[in-house]
C-alpha cells in the first residue's frame, strides 16, 4: 500500500485548486481572528465567486430585507463565519471538472455533498460543536470520491459498474478496482490542501467512526450522511443507506422531536443551496 500511496500523492498535483482565498480560509478553520475586511476584498476579486455568494446571501433561505451587493455587506449582515461557509460552498461546487466518468452523476454528487453539510451544520448545534467546521466536513466528506473520478475517470466507471452489478459497498469496490478508496482519497487531498488534523480526521473516518483515530467530527458526519441518504435528498439512481454506527448514533443522543426538527432544517437549508450551486 505505501507504494501506492506515494504514487496517489503524486497524482494530486494534477488537481485543479480552489482561488487562493478559499485556500486560505479552509486551512484557517479553526481560527477565529479573521480580518473581515481583507477576505471581503479578496472575495471580490474573483467575480464567479462573488456572484454566486450574492445569490446564496440574497436568497429567502435567509430572508434579509435589504438586498445585499457587497460581499463587506454579506459579512455585515449574515457573520463572518456564515459568509464564509457560503464563499466554500460555492467555490468548491465549482472548482472540480465535470468529468466524463460512466455512472457517475457529478450534480448529484454535490446535491449529496450539500445537504451533508446543511445537516451537519444543523447537528452541530444541538451537539455545542463548531459549526462551520461541521459544515465544512460535511462539504467535503465525500471529496475523495472526486478526486478519484477527476485522476482516473475510467477506473473509477469500473467501480461503480462492480458496485452496480455485485450490490457490494462502493468501499469495497473502490478497494477491489482502485487498491485505494475515497476516504483515503480525501485525507490526502486534506493534507495536500493543509486542512487541520480534525478535518482530516473527519475525511479518513466518516464510514468508520468507531477506528482509532477516528474524532467526535467523523462521528458526526457518519451520522449526517446517513440521514441525508434516508432523506434521498440528493435524488440519486443508486442511493443506499451505508451501514450506521450504533455508538455514533448513540453519541448525538436526539429524541424523536428534536430529530423531525433536524429533518425539517436540513430540508429547508439544503434546497436553497442545491438550486442555486448545482444549476
């Protein structure tokens, strides 16, 4: 396996990169002394992203009276940290090529993607966790899948073939075609991009939350996705429930109520997102 490692880190070179400033702000997650002004001028300088923000801030997800045409006011009106979650959103949904990878469904991909983060945002709440660290694995969770489909199209189009026609997990088809699979992929897509140790963590762990190694985050996200694949608010072909983590369902510790709230939340945050990121 190191061998292959090696020559998988190599390949990550080949990646596209988000712009600088979502660079910058997904290694400094953790960091709270952000200069607002300077992110609100780097953010505008890439005007792709700074339109999708606007719409993103300006959509009845959060039902502002004013309009909003500045990121400085976004920030102004929403938080840093909110707005920062929405500039990550919408760089990251489009910074990966559409590529041609048979039975692979790039918008559903993200749909997935998205509502794995509303719900982990919306977790992390009633869990007193960070929330835009939350919403930031959740985006990214799935990230390796990616990065597969991105450095070997046709290999990975064997994966979900095999995965289609034996009904085994798309883990062990990864594992069985790739030698390798998303959730290593997305560690070391962490560690090439200087993600925090947690959020690498989070990548490597979410379908094993119950691992040495593994952090209360990967068990988040274990639970977020599992619920978003109940949910079916991706609208994949192919959705299956993964396996759920009896321990990691007992650590969020939710009652009925407090789950159908979840539900609700997710649903509502999810759908304004998905419409305007994945059109």
């Amino acid at each position: 396996m190191s061998g292959q490692e090696g020559n998988f880190a190599d390949d990550l070179q080949d990646l596209p990169s988000p712009p600088a400033v979502v660079m910058e702000l997904l290694s400094n997650m953790e960091q709270d002394d952000a200069d607002v002004a300077l992110l609100a001028r780097k953010v505008s300088t890439d005007q792709a992203l700074t339109a999708k923000t606007l719409r993103l801030v300006n959509s009845s997800m959060y039902g502002l009276a004013t309009k909003v045409t500045t990121v400085q006011q976004a920030i102004t009106f929403l938080g840093f940290q909110t707005t920062r979650n929405l500039v990550t959103a919408a760089a990251l949904t489009g910074c990966f090529p559409d590529r041609q990878c048979a039975g692979f469904d790039h918008q559903a991909f993200w749909r997935h993607a998205l509502a794995v983060a509303s719900c982990a945002s919306v977790l992390a709440r009633h869990l007193h966790i960070n929330r835009d660290i939350a919403f930031t694995a959740g985006l990214l969770h799935d990230i390796g899948r990616l990065v597969l489909v991105t450095l070997h199209p046709r290999r990975y189009a064997e994966v979900i073939a095999q995965r289609t026609a034996g009904g085994t997990t798309l883990l062990d088809a990864e594992r069985a075609v790739m030698a390798v699979d998303h959730m290593m992929a997305g560690a070391a897509l962490a560690r090439h991009w200087n993600f925090s140790g947690t959020m690498e963590q989070a990548l490597a762990f979410h379908h094993a939350p119950e691992e040495p190694g593994a952090c209360p985050l990967a068990e988040l996200i274990h639970v977020a996705d599992a619920v978003v694949h109940a949910l079916d608010l991706a609208g994949a072909e192919d959705e299956q429930v993964p396996a759920l983590s009896q321990p990691a369902w007992d650590a969020v510790g939710l009652d009925q109520r407090e789950w159908l709230q979840v539900f609700r939340e997710t649903e509502l945050q999810f759908e304004e997102m998905a419409t305007i990121l994945t059109a």
